[in-house]
C-alpha cells in the first residue's frame, strides 16, 4: 500500500497502480467520463504506465495466465468496458441534464468552458469527436456530456463510444507493455526507472496542443450557448 506523502502524487499514475491496482485504475478511468470530475486525474499517462505494469496488476488482481499478451489483453479489455460505462454515464446525464449545465455557476470541480470548448470540438468534429476526444484530456471528459445535450442518436452514440474506448485503451496500455519489454531486450533500459520522463512526455503530448488552443486559439463567443434551447428527452 502507497502512503500520501505529496499533491504530487496525485499526477503520478505509479501512485494509484500501487495504491489501488487494478479496481482502482478502472474507477479512475470511468470517473474521469462517468463523474465528469477527473480531469485533473491521469488518464493516457496512467494508461501507459498501466501496460509497463500489466502483468503485475493481473497477478495481484486474479493470477496471472502465464501468457503476457493475454494479461495484458485482459487489462486493455477492463479499462475500455469502464471507458465506455463511464460515457455512456456522461452521455445520459447530458441527456438530463440539459441545458441546466449551461447556467451552472463555477466551481473547482466544473468549469463552463471546458463544456463550451467541447461542445464546439462536437459541432466541428461531429460523431468522429466521441472517438477522438479519447485522447484528448478535458475534451473526453465533457465530449460525452454535450453529446447527450445534443440529443445525438443513442445507437451511433454507443458505436462510437466502444471504437474510441477500444482504440485509447489498447493502443495505449499495449504501447506501454511492448515498449518496457523493447528497451529492456534491445537497450537493456528498464521504462519502469524512467516513469517521470515518460510521464512528462506523455503531458506534453496530449496536453500541450489542449492548452495552446485556449490560450492562443481564436476568441469564440460563449454567450450563445447561455439560452440556448434543447429539446426534452422523449420517454
């Protein structure tokens, strides 16, 4: 068991795979869509250094299988089934919640314009937003949430939910598993002694063009979203 010892271990993945392991991992994965409130939690990061560890948390959860794609496979499999529950949570809320969001005042836990910047990243992108807000941190977190607000259809919804769950939740956790294996047999280094390089890079990637585009990106006016109107869920 991990202690608390610094804030930054909150933004360090190594943290919770050895604090939680395995249930852990997937609450964070489906808070971070279901509960609309872990965007500030790791979420690509976590993923990688998921598969560096894939083995491990498989072992200490259920026994390893003895094959080191299969626990791996298993891991993936669980964290995109709590990816797409947590969506689909967001999206239903979305659906519900409706244009209320829109007139809710601020707090550390919500900011209006993370919805407004994903509701323009949906009108833009379309139904290809719900697979590619997956790798975009704070977009994925909202993306589903304005999908439901948008009365998007409960079928292509689920479609793209599982493609995009499946696609971030593999590419990334297998990436992290065969590059640890990689470096050690052709470089003989161990990813693991280098997680706060790895970490760190991984931020850059994925959070860097997020950033760039809100601070240097074109005004847009946020005021039309203020009144709008939505339709009310048909029952």
């Amino acid at each position: 068991m991990e202690d608390f010892t610094n804030w930054k271990d909150l933004l360090n993945p190594e943290f919770y795979i050895k604090l939680g392991g395995f249930w852990l991992i997937l609450f964070i994965i489906f808070a971070e869509t279901g509960l609309f409130v872990g965007f500030f939690l790791p979420g690509d990061s976590l993923l990688f250094v998921s598969g560096i560890y894939s083995i491990d948390i498989i072992s200490a959860t259920f026994g390893s299988t003895g094959n080191d794609f299969l626990d791996t496979f298993i891991l993936a499999s669980s964290v995109a089934l709590a990816a797409i529950i947590g969506n689909e949570v967001g999206y239903y809320f979305g659906r519900k919640a409706g244009s209320a969001l829109y007139k809710k005042e601020d707090t550390w836990l919500f900011k209006k314009k993370y919805l407004y910047q994903a509701h323009d990243f949906f009108e833009k992108n379309g139904a290809l937003a719900i697979i590619m807000a997956r790798f975009l941190p704070v977009v994925r977190t909202f993306t589903p949430i304005v999908a439901g607000i948008v009365k998007m259809d409960k079928k292509d919804f689920l479609r793209d939910n599982i493609i995009g769950a499946v696609l971030w939740s593999f590419l990334l956790i297998f990436a992290g598993h065969y590059l640890d294996k990689l470096f050690i047999d052709q470089f003989g280094i161990d990813l693991k002694k280098k997680l706060e390089l790895i970490i760190i890079v991984i931020v850059l990637i994925t959070t860097v063009p997020v950033i760039l585009k809100f601070l240097f990106g074109k005004k847009q006016d946020f005021s039309k979203y203020e009144n709008h109107k939505f339709d009310e869920d048909e029952e």
